[in-house]
C-alpha cells in the first residue's frame, strides 16, 4: 500500500529573501530527515518535538525554509523534516543547537533515522517536494548519498 505524505506549509527562515519565498535564487543545501519510531504510540511526542523546534524557525541562521512531514499510518507511522539551507555549515550549526541536540537524544533508542543531503544550483520546491515525496513514499529509491542510523546525536 502506498504511503501518504503530508507536508506541513513552508516555513521561511531568515536567510530566505521574503518571507513567502520557497524557489531560492543561487545554491542551496537540501536535508530531508526520516524517523520511524520503534512503537507507534512514539510518533506524536516526536510530532510535538518537531513542531516546537519548527516555532524557532526564523531564528535559525541560514536557514532558507522548511517543510515538517508526516506519514500518518496507524501501523507504521514515520515523520521527518526537509530543511533548504544556504550552506551545509549553517546545518551542521543548527545540528549542533542544544535544542536538537536535545530532541535528537530524547529519541535516539526509540526509533531508526535515516537522512539525505544534496546540494542544488538553484531550489525549486514543486520539483524538490516531488522527489522528496517519490522516496519517502518507496516509489524511487532514496538518494545515493542517503543515511541510516538509530538516530543516535
């Protein structure tokens, strides 16, 4: 049965030029992160977690945008994130901010993570939220340079 994936509206950060923009002019770093939790019951306090981290957003330092997701089957729930940066070292910063930090410890034996990183020339969000949605959902497969984990921060 195929996923549903739903995405929660873009959210702007500061670096983005306005605060509806979603196709940024020149490069851009692209994560999209996965965590499925080891028991479904898991699922809405990792939810709840991201919608906190999500409130912070336009604080974030060269951060672009970003799109919360979830796949809300009763079985087999998953969720994650697609976050647009102007560089991989504002990620890595982000990565390491005590609240992620925080969030990623809180649910690191509770669950796998699995991510992917690119860089693109230009971002272009219909078509990146297309191939996002074609590999969380097993109709590609995920990105080469893509990761597996227990989510361990």
């Amino acid at each position: 049965m195929p996923s549903t994936i739903w995405f929660a509206p873009w959210t702007s950060g500061p670096a983005a030029a306005s605060a509806h923009e979603k196709d940024v002019a020149g490069a851009a770093t692209v994560s999209v992160t996965e965590f499925t939790p080891h028991h479904p019951w898991t699922a809405l306090g990792v939810n709840v977690a991201g919608a906190v981290l999500r409130r912070s957003w336009r604080d974030v330092t060269g951060a672009l945008g970003l799109w919360l997701w979830v796949d809300p089957d009763p079985r087999r729930p998953r969720s994650g994130s697609v976050s647009v940066w102007r560089d991989g070292r504002d990620l890595k910063g982000f990565v390491a901010r005590h609240d992620h930090v925080r969030v990623m410890r809180s649910y690191r034996d509770r669950g796998t993570m699995r991510s992917a990183l690119w860089e693109t020339e230009s971002f272009d969000a219909a078509a990146t939220q297309e191939a996002i949605r074609s590999f969380l959902s097993g109709r590609s497969p995920w990105p080469r340079d893509a990761s597996t984990g227990g989510g361990r921060a």
